[in-house]
C-alpha cells in the first residue's frame, strides 16, 4: 500500500471517528451530560484530519 492510500485511510478513519464522537456530543447534550471530553477529542481529531489532509496534498 503506498503512503497515500495509507493517508486516505487514515483520514477515512478519522473521519469516521469524528462522525462517531459528534453523535455521542450530541446526545450527551440531550441529556444534559458532561460534553467536555467530546469537544476535547472532537478539537484533537481536527487536528489530525488537517494534518493528513495537509500530507495528501503533497501527492496533488
């Protein structure tokens, strides 16, 4: 595999974990629980994507 498919892998993944944690912040919100955690790693994810996307654009 080269390094980009393992870039659009990873930002795939990442991608996926974002969608994930944004409806566990959203039910958290619901319910009124602690949404702290969630934005934190919702914060740490962007991040990353850009990071990556950042990477992939090198192979443009």
């Amino acid at each position: 595999m080269t390094t980009k498919a393992k870039l659009e892998q990873q930002l795939d993944e990442l991608k996926s974990d974002y969608a994930r944690i944004q409806g566990d912040l959203d039910k958290l919100e619901f319910v009124k629980g602690r949404v702290s955690s969630a934005e934190q790693q919702l914060v740490r994810l962007e991040g990353e994507i850009a990071e990556v996307r950042k990477k992939l654009e090198q192979y443009q």
